[in-house]
C-alpha cells in the first residue's frame, strides 16, 4: 500500500469515526470482512498494510476489539475475534482457503446488520465478482447505521481508494 493509500485509509477512517452518534472513545469494536475469492497474498499484505496504517492513525487502534470475518459464501461466514497485531502477523490467515464462490452484497450485509451491528468501524476487502441480488434488501440492511459505518475496498480499484457503504449505494442507484 502506497502513501496515498493510507492517507485514503486514514481520512476515510477519521470520517466514519467522527459521524455523530458512532464513536464516543473507549474501546473501539470494529469488523474486518475478507472475501475468501481473494488470493491469500494479496490479503495478507493488504491486511498488514491495513493494521500498520491504522495503528499509526491513533492510539484508539492500539486496544480494539476486532472481528475478523471471513466471508466464504452466502450462506457460510465465519468470524473470529483477534488482536489487530494478529493482521500485521498474517497469523490469522495460516488457515485461509481461497474459494470462487459468487456472492452478493446484500446477503454480506444481512450478516453485518445481524451480527456486527456494535462495530463502530467496518471494512470489507472484497473481490471483483461481487454482485447485488436484491437492490432493496441491500438497502434496507443498510441503512441507518452501515452504510454510514463501512467502508469497502474491490481488489479491482488499482488506486485502493475505500468506498463509503452510503457511497456504495448512491452509485449502485445512479449506476455509476
């Protein structure tokens, strides 16, 4: 990840922490989403690069709760709550398998919506063949909180520029 990356990650981070209502200090809950049609080095170094940009954005990130969710299919998500050191290690991924499952975001946020909802921060680094199955299921689960509270990376965007969830759905409405 590049300087500008992380600066990307950083004021992308700063603006969800700061939108009223979410983020008040103390310990901070967050989720990290890892499509498993990635390949394993490209997520493990892009999972470094996320943990070492975070931790030198502020103190918050030197003690927050982090669940790792691994998102295998539709229907098949698995979390695990680690240390953030553990994405910097790459020892979360010793067990990681790369699967070509196709997936659609809205059953992703579903999943979010039930069972990471306490996140203050999320980001999702998803593949290329992500798709939307139902427009306003995916809307309904993401709003109010998620849309303002995620931020996603397609492994296709060579700038690795994070898209807001609230970003997301204006373009899949606009069609851009």
């Amino acid at each position: 990840m590049n300087l500008l990356a992380k600066k990307n990650l950083s004021d992308a981070v700063t603006r969800v922490l700061h939108v009223p209502g979410n983020y008040n200090g103390g310990q901070l809950e967050m989720t990290v989403v890892i499509d498993c049609n990635l390949p394993r080095e490209y997520v493990k170094q892009t999972a470094f690069d996320i943990a070492a940009a975070l931790r030198s954005h502020s103190e918050v990130f030197r003690n927050v709760r982090l669940n790792l969710l691994y998102w295998k299919s539709n229907e098949q998500m698995e979390n695990q709550v680690v240390p953030l050191s553990f994405l910097q290690m790459g020892s979360s991924f010793e067990k990681y398998e790369e699967l070509t499952e196709k997936k659609t975001l809205d059953a992703l946020a579903g999943n979010l919506k039930l069972f990471h909802a306490r996140s203050k921060l999320i980001l999702a680094l998803t593949g290329e063949n992500v798709t939307v199955g139902d427009r306003e299921e995916l809307r309904r689960n993401m709003n109010p909180f998620l849309g303002k509270k995620s931020l996603f990376l397609c492994r296709s965007n060579p700038e690795m520029k994070w898209v807001r969830g609230a970003e997301l759905l204006l373009q899949m409405e606009t069609g851009r």
